[in-house]
C-alpha cells in the first residue's frame, strides 16, 4: 500500500520522459538513457542519484507489465479527474468568494448612500425649521413693538405713530417679491446654470434673502423673496446674472411706490386719501380704505361716548388700542399676515404651473 502510495505521487510517464502512450520498448529505451545519467557508479558522491535510479527502476517495472501499468493508469487518471474537481470546486469557491465581496461592496455603497441621504434630510428639516423660527421670531418682534409703541402712546396722552398703510412695501405682512426668467430647456439638468443655492449666493450680496421658489413644473423661472425693500432694489437694478444667461428681473409683490407728497394740512388720513386717491394701483386702494375705516371707527367712539375730550387724530390713528381686546385682535392680525405670506408663495408657485400646462 505504501509502495502504491509513493508511485502515485509519482509521473512515472514524466520521469522517463515519454508518451502516455508509449510502446514497450519505447519505455525501455528511455529508461537506458535516464539510468545511465544517474547510475550510483557513476555518481558516488550525490545520494539523490541512487534515490532518482531507484525511482526509475520503479517505473520500467509498472511500464512494461500490462496489468500493473493498467492499474497505475486507472490510478492516475482517478487522480487527474479528482484534482479536476477540486480546481473546479476552487474557481466555484472563488466565483461565489468574489461575488460575496462585491455585494458586500454594493450593500456598503447602499448604505453610505442612504446615511448621506438622511444626512441631506435632517439637514433641510434643521434649514425649514430655522428659517420658520426667524420668521415667526420676526412676526413677534414686529407685533411687540407695534403693542409697545401703543401702550406709550396710552401713558403719554398722544396718538401713536401710524404703522405703514396696508400694500405698502414695508408693511410686515408683505415682503418685497422679484420674479426671475432666465433661458433653459426643459432636459436641461443645470437648469441653465441657475440652482436654489446659487441663486440665494448670488443674491444675498443685496440684502437678506428668505427664500427661493424654483418653478417646479418648467425651467428658467424662480420666485426671491427679500428681507427688505432696498435689498430687493438692489438686486432689480443692479444684478444680471451669468453672462451667457443673463436674468430677467422683474418685480411680483412689494415694489416701491413713488407718491405725491402730503400739503400741511390737520386733515390727517383724510387729506392722505385725497393725495393717494390720484396716484393709482395700490396706494389710492389704500386711502380710501383707511379713510373709510376712519369715519366708521369716529362713529363708532361717538356712540359709545368715549371721544370726548380726544383729539382728532387720535381717534382715527392707525392702530390706536383702546382695550386688552385691541391688542389681542393685533395678535392674531399679525399671525394671519404671516399665514398670508405663505399662502401667497404657494399661490406663485400655482400660478407658475398654469402657465407650463397654457403653454
């Protein structure tokens, strides 16, 4: 068994040098010359000689006897088909090793992609929420001044200072508004090299910026909204845009208006109305209104008995509070302004979506 063991370890064809093959006599042949080479006689002082003719001799007896040589192929060939499969099995090994890796790799990817993701997420929701808190901290700032500058106007015995006329620019529950157009087709990813963050880097050279609407149903359109009037100015007279694609600029809400000014007079609002009722849009809206509200406001103190001794004005002073209820009805007027400025961009962007499916 150990001798059968050592010659499968063993090529006896590679050994003598021949064929699988080979005749009989071939296997002599060859046998003569590999034995002569390494004859122990011949090479006295190299002991792996002895051991290679030993070797040799071994080979010429299984080669040239018809049943050991076929036992020693069955063997061999026996060998050859297992080492076969084990190669096979190692090349199937390393198939299913590589594609373990690589999915490995795949899932890796998938998930720093989805951490980069939420990432991205918590991000915009931290960006929503600070942005709201400036807003709803700039609406109380406002609603606080407003009850401040009343309650001083209460203790000192005079009118408090009118706020803004309603549609003005500077009125808090209207923001100034641009619209911008540029050229860009609509596969184009760029956007004609125009995105919500370029815009808002490009524009808050100008002024405070609180926010950017891009079009979302055509490219080449956006709505900016500014913290202030001369913020908004600034950027309609002075910003171009890229110079292979320059923007259009044109005003939505809040552009400044040019009115005629005032004459002495003790007429207050009254006298502003005449003024205002002669320059058009918005402002002469506003004066009749304010005017209106002014005479229902003397009727209805005068009804009450409460405007005796009181001076004109500051009866019919806007936003003259004369109870806890006035100043919470400004709360809440405040609050609906600011609910209005949402609604208003919600309504932009609409509109913006009409005119892609008119087009």
């Amino acid at each position: 068994m150990a001798a059968a063991k050592e010659l499968l370890q063993m090529d006896l064809y590679s050994l003598l040098g021949v064929e699988e093959g080979a005749t009989e006599k071939e296997v002599k042949k060859a046998y003569r010359q590999k034995a002569l080479t390494c004859h122990p006689d011949k090479n006295p002082d190299n002991p792996k000689a002895a051991e290679l003719f030993h070797q040799l001799s071994q080979a010429l007896e299984v080669l040239t006897d018809a049943a050991a040589r076929a036992a020693y192929d069955k063997l061999r060939k026996a060998k050859k088909q297992a080492e076969e499969r084990t190669r096979r099995l190692d090349d199937k090994r390393k198939k299913i090793k590589l594609d373990l890796e690589a999915r490995e790799r795949e899932a890796e990817a998938h998930s720093v992609e989805e951490i980069k993701v939420a990432r991205t997420l918590e991000e915009e929701i931290t960006r929503l929420r600070e942005e709201g808190s400036r807003q709803l901290q700039e609406e109380q700032r406002l609603i606080k001044e407003q009850i401040q500058r009343e309650r001083e106007a209460q203790l000192q015995g005079v009118p408090a200072a009118p706020g803004p006329p309603r549609g003005s620019p500077s009125n808090s529950s209207v923001t100034p508004k641009l619209k911008l157009k540029w050229k860009s087709k609509k596969e184009d990813e760029t956007n004609g090299g125009y995105s919500r963050d370029f815009l808002f880097s490009l524009l808050q050279k100008y002024g405070d910026v609180l926010n950017v609407v891009l079009s979302g149903r055509k490219n080449g359109s956006a709505v900016v909204e500014f913290a202030t009037v001369r913020g908004a100015e600034l950027a309609y007279k002075n910003e171009s845009g890229l110079t292979g694609n320059p923007l259009k600029i044109s005003w939505l809400e809040g552009q400044p208006e040019v009115l005629a000014p005032a004459s002495k007079s003790t007429d207050g609002p009254f006298r502003q109305a005449q003024i205002s009722a002669h320059t058009g849009g918005k402002s002469r809206i506003w004066a009749q209104g304010e005017a209106h509200a002014a005479h229902i406001c003397i009727a209805a103190m005068r009804l009450l008995g409460r405007d005796k001794g009181w001076p004109r004005s500051r009866l019919i002073g806007k936003g003259s509070l004369s109870s806890e209820r006035d100043y919470e009805s400004l709360v809440l007027m405040r609050l609906r302004q600011a609910a209005e400025r949402q609604r208003l961009i919600e309504q932009m962007q609409r509109e913006d979506e009409e005119d892609v499916d008119q087009a």
